[in-house]
C-alpha cells in the first residue's frame, strides 16, 4: 500500500450496484488511492459490504466525515440524497466526488455549487466520467483540427431496454419523476455532457419527453405504475450546427451512436449500452468514400486508466485520476467536472424539459 496515498471513503456501497461496479473497482485499481471505509444505509448492509471488499464498513456518516485518514467522499447513493451528504462532507474539509446528477433540480444543485465555491481549497467533482474518454476527446481534436471540414448536423442515438425489461425490486424508485434519475437526467445528462465536449456550448430548439412504457415491472412479477419519463427527442442548436439526439429506454437493445456530418467527411462514435461507461469507437469516413477508417485515441488525452477500456469503471477511474492529480497539484491545469459544470448541466436539461410536451398530460417538471 502506498503510505501517501489519497484516502477515500464510499457512501452508498451497500445498496447500490454502481459503487461496486465502477467506484469500487476503480480506487482498487489505482495506486494513489486508498478505500478507507465503506458507508451503507443501515447495519446488516454495513456487515455485507465490509466482509466483500475487506474495509471497515459502517452506516454512520459521521464516523467516516470525523475520520482523518478520510481525504475523499465518494457519494454513490440515490440522487435525493446527494444534497445533505455532499454538504456534511464539504463542511467536514474534506474532497467530494458525487455521481451524477449532482442534486433533484437546478435550485439545490446551485446551492452545493455555493458550498463548493466557499472552499476553493478543496476538489468537488461531479461524476461526469463521460468528459475522460479517449474517444470522446480525440473527436474533439479532429473537429477542431478540421479533419471533416465545417460541420453541418449531427444525429446522436441510444437505445436501452430498462423500460421493458424486468428490474430488480429495489430500483423501483426509478420509476418516480421526483426520484431524478430517469432518461433526461441520467441518460440525457451524461451523453449530451459528453456531445458538449465535442460540439460546444448549445441552446434547445424543441423537445419531447414522454412514458412509452407506463409500467414498472420488477423481477419479484409486480407491475407498478411509473411517472417517470422513458424516451427522450430533442432538437439542439450547437451555434448553427442542427443536432438531433433520441434517448429511449424502450429500444430492443444496448446500442449507441453519435454522427457528425461536415463539408468534407462524417466522423462518428458508436458502442454498445451507455457511452458513459467507455468502450466506444471513433471513426472518421472522407467525403466520398464507402470505407470508415478507425481512429484510435491520442495517448496524451487519456488519464491513464488503470481499469481495461471495456471495464464499466473505465473512464470512472479516469475521473478519480484526474481528481488525485487536482489534489496534488492544487487545481493546476487539471480541467474537471466541477460543481460549477454541474449546475450548468443541471440548467440546460431544465431548458429541455420546459420545451419538452408531456404527450399524457401537461409538461414535466424538472
């Protein structure tokens, strides 16, 4: 174990999947990190969670916000829950990374960005990990360098079957629109983030946000009604360049694709399931030609994940490097997700769901 290394605690490991998935697999992998302790919602978990991944585990903040050798929060919980913990922790000194959504609307999250700004000597990132892959910030490159011309529109595409499959019985919390975590929020965050990246800065032209699906079916057999939207389609402005994006949770499979069209070529990045979670490939195809030629990503706008590329907590662990590096070096030169990025996040999904007509009743809320 490396002595000087980062200590980091994770609240939420007991319950939910991510933190195991991603997080925990990350801070494992990555030698100047080091799982310090384990924060579950109640005492049973606590005693699961601490006998799977060897760290002490326990369902009281405030033992882990009182612990010293704790350098980092990690909030993985559900979203309702980000705002009280992400304050405890700021206000105890210490570095937070809180998954995205950073908080339930635009007003909450503006409020954890004021706490954050109070402590500019502190590292508060918002889990964008989507901003670190390879491919995302080499199609940035190209098109900056012009390598298709002026762009003219883009399309970009995910399908997820979560709407129609059935879910475990504890995730039935998604299928409340208060919940803020459903297609626009979590699905729609993370990818037009990442189209950000690429693109720009954007304005909203239109948008639909509807329940295709009106149930939510558990794997227990249970069918309960659901408010939460499940397909998204928004028509976005990126300073003259039309984008067209469609998010569904009602598609056959895990599928992905975003293309860009320019004067002199189309460059594209596709995947299987979120683009979030890495995995993708980039391509770019010359204006006419019928052969897409694969590009592989600069080495220098990686982060060095130690997780392998097709790893969920690939571009997680990214994040969390780029975090340890911020710490080090005292923010120098170390562009990150702050809280700042978050509420700008958080204000253009709400412009999406102000244009965004609820095909069933009125409009959604966000």
């Amino acid at each position: 174990m490396n002595a000087s290394a980062l200590g980091v605690a994770v609240v939420g490991a007991g319950a939910d999947h991510w933190s195991g998935t991603a997080h925990l697999p990350a801070i494992a992998a990555f030698g100047d990190l080091c799982l310090r302790r384990l924060v579950t919602s109640n005492p049973a978990s606590a005693a699961a969670a601490a006998q799977r991944w060897g760290v002490d585990a326990t369902h009281e903040l405030d033992a882990v916000l009182d612990d010293d050798t704790v350098d980092i929060v990690a909030v993985t919980v559900r979203v309702p829950r980000h705002a009280a913990i992400v304050e405890a922790a700021i206000a105890a000194g210490k570095h937070v990374y809180c998954e995205w959504p950073l908080a339930v609307d635009v007003a909450e999250a503006e409020r954890l960005r004021v706490l954050s700004d109070g402590r500019p000597d502190r590292v508060h990132l918002a889990g964008l990990q989507g901003r670190f892959s390879p491919q995302v910030r080499t199609a940035a490159r190209l098109l900056a360098a012009g390598r298709i011309g002026r762009p003219l529109t883009a399309n970009l595409r995910l399908f997820l079957p979560h709407g129609l499959m059935p879910r475990p019985a504890h995730r039935a919390h998604l299928r409340h629109r208060g919940v803020a975590a459903n297609v626009l929020s979590i699905q729609g965050g993370h990818t037009l983030d990442m189209l950000g990246m690429v693109l720009g800065p954007s304005r909203v032209g239109a948008a639909r946000l509807w329940s295709a699906v009106p149930e939510f079916v558990t794997d227990t057999g249970e069918r309960l009604p659901r408010d939460a939207p499940d397909n998204l389609v928004a028509v976005l402005d990126y300073d003259g360049v039309v984008a067209v994006a469609q998010f569904s949770q009602t598609g056959p499979n895990e599928s992905f694709e975003l293309e860009i069209l320019g004067t002199e070529g189309l460059l594209r990045l596709a995947g299987t399931g979120q683009p979030q979670f890495g995995g993708l490939t980039l391509s770019l195809t010359p204006f006419g030609s019928r052969t897409a030629e694969t590009v592989e990503p600069s080495p220098e706008l990686s982060y060095g994940s130690p997780l392998p590329a097709g790893h969920p907590g690939h571009n997680v662990a990214s994040a969390y490097a780029a975090m340890a590096a911020a710490i080090r070096t005292g923010h120098a030169d170390v562009p990150l997700p702050d809280f700042r990025s978050a509420v700008n996040l958080h204000k253009f999904l709400a412009d999406i769901a102000a244009q965004a007509v609820d095909s069933a009743v009125s409009r959604y809320s966000y």
